[in-house]
C-alpha cells in the first residue's frame, strides 16, 4: 500500500508540473476546450507512467526486494531520500523546460546537453531566469517540501518469514509487469514502446502536443536513438527522383556565365516577420508599425517573400539550413551523428570559384559548435569574440555584453571593416546576438529604445539600428555595389500577436535579397521560401555552373506556385505549398489548412484537392533525406 501511494505522490508531481506549464505559456494554448485539455491531462498521464517507472525504477527495486535484513528504518530513510531526489528533479526539469518552451515549442530531448556543451555563461543565464520566474522556484520548493512530509513508509518486517518473502517476491513481480506495461505504453503485442510523436494523438495541433509530453520522458526516450530512419514510401529510388531530389544539376548554355559577385549573408538572432512593419500591413487594423524601421526601408528596395518560413526552432537548426540547404528533421542536424558526413555549403561551393571566405559570430569562439561547422562547409576563416578583442581599432570586451557576445551595433562594424581586407568575390555571413536572452540592449542606449510591449522589442529596435549603421558604413566601401545581401534569421522568438503562435506562424522568418547595383527589381512576392532556399538561389543569381545539393529551390528560376517550405514540430512535419500547409505524422495526413487561416482553425484534411500530391511530394523529400543522412550522401551523386 505504501508503494501504491508514494507512486501516486509522483504522478501528483507530474500533473502539478504540468498544470505549471501550461499556465506559464498560456498564450499558446488559449485555443484549447474543456474536451481538448482532458484529452491532453488524460494522455498525458501515459507518458508520465512511462517516466515514473523509468526514473523510480532503483527505488522500486530498494523498496520492494525481497530481503528481509533491508527493513530498517535507516534503509527506508534512504530509500525516501532518494525518491524525493528523483520526483523532485523530474519536477525542477519539467518547469524549467516551462520557460525555454516559448524558444523551441517543443520539449527538450537529450541533445539539449550537446546543443549547449561549449557555453561558459550559463550559470548567469539560469540565475537570471531564476529571478524572472521566481514563481516557479517557489513552487518547486512547495513542491518538493510537500514531497519529503507526504512520503509513506511501508511497514517493516524484518523477520525471514516465509509470509514475508512470498509477499515481497510477488508484489515485486507485478510491480515489474507493470512498469514494463507503462513504460511501453501498454501490454499488447500491437504496442510498441511510446515515443515522442505519440502525443500527436491526444493533441489537436503539433504545438499543444508538448503539454502532453513531460521532459524526463523526452530526455529518457531520445538518449542513443537512431535519429534518422528510413521510411518506404517508395519502392525504388528513381520513383522517390521522379517526385523530388534534392541535387541541382545546372542546364548547359552558352547564355548563362558565372558572375562573381560578393555575398553577404546576415543571420539576425530572432527576428521573426512577427516584428517588421513591412511584412504586416493587415495587422491591428492597418496600424501597425512593427520594431523595424530601417529593415522595412530596406525590404522596400529588395525582393521579400511574403509567406517565408525558417526550417527550426534553434539557432542550431538555422545554421545547416541557411548555409548549406539542410533543414531541421527529428532532431538539429549539428548535434547529430550525419554532421560528421561528407558535405559543403556556400562557402565550400563558391570557394571552388577562388572565393575568399569568412564566419563572424561576436560569441565566445566555440559557442554553439559555430566555428566547426563553418568550417566543415568551407569556410576558410573565423572571426569571434577572441579576433574583436585583438583588433585595436575596436574596445574589445568592454563591448561584451555580458552574457553572450559582443553587442551587434560594434560588432557590425568590425565585420564591415573585416569585409574592407579581404579580396574580391569573397563570401561571409554574420550571426548577430543582441536580440538574444536575456534581452538587455547597451546603456546608453536605455532611453532610445525603452522598454515597450515584449521584452525582445527593444532588442529588435537596437539591431535594427545597428544594421542601418552596417549598412551606412558598408556603403562606402568599394566592394558595396558588386555585393549580393542576404537577410533571414536563425528563428522566431516572443510573440504577442495570435496569428505567430501557431504551428506554422512560429516559423516565420524573413528571406530577403538585397543588390545595392539595382540588377534585382524590389518585390513582395506573393510565394513561399525558406531558409534552405537560400543557398540554391545565391547560386542561381550567380550563374553557378556545376552540381550541386540543398534540399530547397532557386526561388528566381522556380514558378511561384511551386515554391515550398518545410518543416518539423514534435514529430509531424509540416509542407507549405499552393496556398496551403499539409501536417503529416509520417503515416498520414492530420491537418491541412489554408494559409488565409492565419490562426489554423479550420483543418480541412479530406476537402482539399491538392492534398494527395503535397502529400507524395512530402514523402520524397523525407524519404530523400533519411536516406542521404543514413547514408552518407550529402553531396551530389556522380552522374
């Protein structure tokens, strides 16, 4: 009995966390009925059998094995120290998770640990969320506290009886059957073990599937998973080419020549369309204006797209995607073992074209794994926080921000003036940082750009500010004009506005091309792109003549009905084509909405024509890329 209620403490832990986490990102949910949140509360709770049973697996067997010289006070006393360790640390993780939700709107898995193994600073980061979200220690402290008092001790018999081991022996055993039922997630033959996308099926949408998630189980079931398995959509592979490929084999012609023009790649922290004027004329009535005065200038003289998506959540997730045409499937390319296969990006492309290239991040050098992957898709020089504070011409580390990076106004300029030594065509691309946790922007700035509506806010405003002073700097080198800009972010981040929560407004991220020389005509283009977009269509502007791989489109040669977008979100990956966006959980189709439902309250799965060939198309690209990861092949095949 003791043992039946000291698990019922646990899942009482399990539901409060998840109470917790739905309040605290409240925004997110706000859609979900009264039937919506039982089914999610009541799925939930099979997820959290799982994760008890796995983290309280040691206690159960203390507790329970059939030893009669282990009751002694002193052994359960250990024995309740250590299940409220346990209970107490899946607690502490589920609500810390609470808060990094509204980053990736998913629940961390085990490569969280790799995602931040280089950083120096987080001690300061968790101590400042520790303060903004007090709240939650608190709770965590109440917690844990009403743990240690609630806990039962079941009654000691320490004689070796026969009634004794027979008893200990056989609720042992059932224990065991049952936690193997739980932690598969049922004990018919036809159940497999539970995994992450499971929770589609107690979730209306991919977003609200986290709330049916916790994290322990999310860190337990991804440790040493084969992240990349291929499906069998299509019987052979020149079916699956016939639908999709993603290798770009230039057309031969004597019109087309190589244009070496500079490129300039700039990847701005966070700045989803959510926060340009230019992107949102139909928001709050016509009025609003946005945080981005100098982009919207900048998005008048050049070609945007009006439905552009980023393939990830994480800064790591933009990185591949951005650079060398890989999106975000199952888990950051980065952390994963296909990072170590044979692969180029834009910088290793156009080096082959005697292209000088470079990597600016103001971090620590090494943060985020940015410099080794920079380099292992060619890039051929690397400029961080160590190469700021050597340069003389600069303040070094008293521009530090104090958490991250140097602050993005300085840094700009110290990539500008990178850009003035180095030899033409060179390629580059920046990754700013100011527009990041904790969201603090310089002191002398404070009362320009004051606090207003979300806390990132400000921050866009600074960055916009220090991009218009990149660009007044810029243009008065003589590399300005024969220079290709390129503008996206790493990913969304905050929203305030309903329309950006949802599965697919949380990724809407800006492309942008820019060409001082006027060659390119301004445009809003009424089609989709996507991050992965960026690195064929740099290549097509440029005359590139030799194959290639990226898994998007050159979006100034490719018709605007068959521009695409692609992306995934605990476990259902999400196809963006002819005026619409098809869900699909790997085995059929869970949603389809039109892009004209901004806030995805209408599924039309079943009323659309066009949903049995997005479907096919979405086969083959997942197919292609599960194959291509497992098998090493990220570079073009010989032809």
């Amino acid at each position: 009995m003791a043992v039946f209620v000291d698990l019922l403490l646990a899942y009482l832990v399990y539901f409060i966390s998840r109470v917790a986490y739905w309040l605290e990102n409240l925004s997110y949910f706000q859609g979900l009925s009264s039937g919506d949140l039982w089914n999610i509360f009541s799925g939930g709770c099979l997820f959290d059998t799982s994760a008890i049973f796995y983290t309280n697996a040691l206690w159960i067997v203390m507790v329970l094995f059939p030893l009669h010289w282990k009751e002694t006070a002193v052994w359960h006393k250990v024995c309740r120290l250590l299940f409220v360790i346990v209970n107490g640390l899946a607690l502490v993780m589920n609500l810390a998770d609470s808060v990094y939700f509204t980053y990736t709107l998913r629940r961390s898995t085990s490569t969280l640990f790799n995602e931040f193994g280089n950083e120096n600073n987080l001690g300061s980061i968790i101590g400042v969320e520790l303060l903004h979200h007090w709240y939650l220690v608190l709770l965590a402290m109440a917690v844990i506290w009403g743990l240690w008092k609630a806990y039962r001790f079941p009654s000691f018999r320490p004689r070796a009886t026969v009634r004794y081991y027979l008893t200990t022996t056989l609720l042992l055993a059932v224990t065991v059957v049952l936690a193997i039922g739980g932690i598969r997630g049922g004990f018919t033959k036809a159940v497999r073990p539970i995994t992450i996308s499971n929770a589609n099926q107690y979730a209306p949408k991919p977003t609200e599937a986290a709330l049916v998630l916790n994290t322990p189980f999310s860190m337990i079931r991804t440790i040493g998973k084969d992240v990349f398995k291929v499906p069998a959509y299509f019987a052979s592979e020149e079916e699956m080419e016939a639908v999709f490929t993603p290798v770009h084999r230039p057309i031969a012609s004597d019109s087309v020549t190589f244009r070496p023009k500079n490129v300039v790649i700039l990847i701005v922290e966070s700045f989803g369309r959510e926060y340009f004027g230019a992107f949102n004329h139909w928001l709050e009535d016509g009025k609003y204006q946005g945080y981005t005065p100098f982009l919207d200038y900048l998005v008048s003289r050049s070609v945007a797209f009006r439905y552009s998506f980023c393939n990830g959540r994480k800064s790591i997730d933009g990185m591949p995607s951005i650079l060398a045409g890989i999106p975000m499937f199952v888990e950051p390319f980065i952390l994963t073992p296909a990072s170590m296969n044979d692969k180029t990006g834009i910088a290793g492309l156009l080096g082959e074209k005697g292209y000088e290239s470079a990597f600016f991040h103001g971090a620590q050098n090494g943060s985020m794994g940015f410099n080794a992957f920079s380099a292992s898709i060619g890039f051929q020089k690397y400029y961080g926080r160590t190469e700021y504070n050597q340069d003389p011409r600069f303040n070094g580390d008293d521009d530090f921000d104090g958490t991250w990076a140097i602050w993005d106004e300085p840094f700009l300029q110290f990539y500008s003036k990178k850009m003035d030594e180095m030899k033409e065509p060179f390629v580059t691309a920046v990754f700013t940082a100011s527009s990041h946790h904790p969201f603090a922007i310089p002191a002398q700035y404070k009362d320009t750009f004051p606090e207003e509506g979300l806390a990132i806010h400000k921050c866009v405003r600074y960055t916009d500010h220090a991009l218009r002073k990149f660009f007044e700097t810029s243009s008065r080198a003589p590399w300005f004009r024969n220079t290709l800009f390129v503008m996206t972010s790493d990913h969304t981040n905050f929203s305030d506005h309903a329309e950006y929560q949802t599965d697919l407004g949380g990724f809407s991220s800006p492309v942008i091309f820019y060409d001082p020389s006027g060659e390119l005509q301004p445009a809003m283009v009424d089609a989709v792109a996507q991050q992965i977009d960026i690195l064929p269509t740099v290549l097509g502007l440029l005359g590139y003549d030799k194959p290639f791989l990226a898994f998007g489109c050159d979006l100034f040669s490719t018709p605007a009905q068959d521009t695409w977008a692609v992306n995934y979100l605990n476990g259902i990956y999400q196809y963006v084509k002819w005026g619409y966006v098809l869900q699909f959980d790997g085995q059929k189709t869970t949603g389809m909405y039109s892009l004209e439902d901004r806030l995805m309250q209408h599924n039309l799965v079943g009323q659309v024509a066009e949903q049995a060939l997005m479907e096919l198309e979405l086969k083959a690209v997942i197919q292609q890329y599960m194959m291509r990861m497992k098998t090493n092949r990220l570079l073009p095949d010989a032809s």
